[in-house]
C-alpha cells in the first residue's frame, strides 16, 4: 500500500494568492548552549535506490546522517517519526511497519504491529512516553499500546469511515485527538474524533459554518484546553476551552497546512505548501510570511520546534521528482537556511527534547 496522499493540488508558484507579510525583526540571544547535543530525527519515502529515509542529527540540524539498514528498509516508506529523547525513537512506515530506536539510531528494531487486512499505511503517532504509543493510518486505522507494542489495542475503523486518519495527538493519557478525512458521497470530508477517557468510548466532532469540508491534516496542543487542528487549504480550527466551541477562522493561504507547531495559546508556526512558511503571535489575527531557503517549488510537509526560536521544516520536491530539503532557523524564521538535501521526500521531523 502507498503511503497516504498528503493534500494538495500541484499549483504553480506563480499562480498562488494569499497574505504576504514581511517578517518581523526581532533580536534574540541563543538558546542552546553550544556544549549540549541536540538530537533530532527526519524520515521520508523511498529514495531513488527504493531504500526508506531516515536521517539523524545531534548537532541541531546542522548536519545530518543517514540511518536504517538499507536490506530492512527497501521498499518501504518511512512516513513519520516521534523522538522522546536522544536514545529512544519511534517510526512508523507504509504496509503497517514500525520500527523503534534504544541506542540513538545506531540500530533500529521492528516492532509487531497488529494484524489488520490490507496492510494499511500509517501516518499519525504520538507518545506519552517510551510505553504508551498512539498510531493513525489509512483504512481507518487508529491502534493504541500501553505497553511499548507488546500488545495493542485496536479501535473500530468503520466509526473512523474507514478513511485516512492523517493526524494523532495524545494531549494527556486520556484526551486523544484524530484528524483525517473520509470519502463521502459528496466527494472528501474532513473528520475529528476525540476521546476523554484513555480511548474507552469516541465521539466525533463537529465544526461551526461546515467546517468540515475541509480535510484535516494534523492537530497539536499546548494542554488539554487549547487545541489547534489544520489542514486543506490553509484552513484551521481553534479551541480555547478545551472543546466546548471551536472558532472557524479565515484561510490562511491558498496552501495546505501541513504541519504546526504551538508555541504558546496564542503563538503558532506552520509549515505549508508551495514554500510558504507563516507565523501568528496573536492566534491569527494576523498571519507573518517568512523566506523560505534551499531548491523552489517544493512542499514543506514537517515541522518541529526546539524552544520558541530553533526550528526545523523539512519538504518533498512537487512532482515525481525524488528529492527533499531540510531547512533551520535559530532566529524565530526570521531567516532560514538550507542544511541538507537529498533523493527522497522527506515528511517530518522531530526534535528530542529530553537531554542526557
């Protein structure tokens, strides 16, 4: 099985529209001494040998290698990753594959993953810790362990439509947030479910002014009460108290949100379509554009934070074209630079925060 499509329309660059904002200046000191290791992980598709990407730093994204036996990731897709520190990550891949790290990367161990028909591709995973693994996929597939994948406990796809859960987020050990989308009658809709007690009962969760039109892509929290869900279209949702009503904003952009990183209630950072990079202070009153770096015409698909000034956002060239780029910016996007490229669409990153 492929991986899931991520949502977008292959627009020309010069045919894009949307808000144009210089970034704004602002002067900041470090924030990461120069004597700590900053560990971070980014995974993408086959590469042109058909081997699976995964890519490792430990100097902050300056620079990178590759990991993963290539016999063992041949011909599959390697679609997302979670780090919960510098020793311990979790990738998950097409046809239902996981794999984990203990060592850093030096090696990475598959992981059983439960037996569902047509080997779905996974898209979505989140962690609480090194034991309690949440993971989203094609068909409807939303699966949870307790216990670092020994067992899993698998949830019932056709109250997900049997669609793409795109996105997962574990906000505590009992709120879990899916997002994806699924095929109606009347073409593709987007869908949210969420749970309140640790996965025993779901509900679904509708939006004001149709909002679900829109096909999700992923959602992130900052704690249990303020929640942001993006996706198609620059289109996002917010929650501020913890669910009970959700605002409907204006697009941001004609492009997809692809990924978003909260840094505050009121601050978010995203990565999107066509190159664009756009940040709010003010819970998107008002949307800054920031210069993106490295080859043009490419989709910025993940994004991660470290602290609220260094981040990273890796993107997949347009088109059938192998190729991919990972950008840095320690100064809040202000400018950003390419630190690496290579022969695969790369879709996330993740920093390890936890220091040794």
């Amino acid at each position: 099985t492929s991986p899931m499509k991520k949502i977008h329309s292959l627009l020309m660059l010069s045919a894009l529209t949307g808000l144009i904002f210089t970034s704004c200046n602002k002067t900041t000191t470090p924030e990461i001494p120069t004597n700590i290791k900053v560990v971070a992980w980014a995974v993408g598709l086959q590469d042109t040998n058909s081997v699976g990407m995964i890519l490792s730093t430990d100097d902050a994204g300056e620079t990178w290698e590759r990991q993963g036996d290539p016999a063992m990731f041949t011909g599959i897709d390697v679609i997302n990753v979670w780090a919960t520190d510098q020793q311990n990550a979790w990738i998950i891949c097409s046809e239902n594959k996981i794999f984990r790290t203990m060592d850093g990367g030096a090696t990475w161990i598959p992981v059983q993953a439960p037996a569902i028909p047509g080997n779905p591709g996974l898209s979505g995973i989140s962690l609480i810790d090194n034991t309690t693994i949440w993971i989203s996929g094609d068909q409807g597939t939303v699966y949870y362990s307790s216990n670092a994948g020994n067992n899993w406990t698998v949830y019932d796809s056709s109250f997900f439509h049997s669609g793409g859960m795109q996105g997962i987020l574990a906000v505590t050990d009992r709120i879990v947030y899916v997002v994806g989308h699924f095929n109606s009658n009347a073409g593709d809709y987007g869908f949210i479910a969420r749970t309140l007690n640790g996965g025993k009962t779901w509900d679904s969760i509708s939006l004001p002014n149709n909002f679900n039109r829109y096909l999700w892509i992923g959602v992130d929290a900052v704690d249990s009460n303020h929640v942001v869900i993006y996706g198609q279209h620059g289109h996002y949702t917010v929650t501020h108290n913890g669910g009970n009503t959700w605002s409907t904003p204006d697009s941001v952009t004609a492009g997809d949100i692809n990924a978003l990183v909260m840094l505050s209630k009121d601050a978010y950072w995203g990565a999107f379509d066509f190159d664009q990079i756009f940040k709010t202070f003010d819970g998107g009153k008002r949307w800054v554009s920031q210069t993106s770096a490295g080859p043009l015409n490419q989709f910025l698909v993940g994004m991660d934070t470290y602290y609220s000034q260094t981040a990273l956002i890796v993107g997949e060239s347009a088109g059938p074209l192998r190729a991919g780029k990972i950008l840095k910016t320690t100064d809040g996007g202000n400018h950003w630079y390419l630190r690496h490229s290579t022969d695969s669409k790369l879709w996330k990153v993740a920093f390890a925060r936890i220091q040794e």
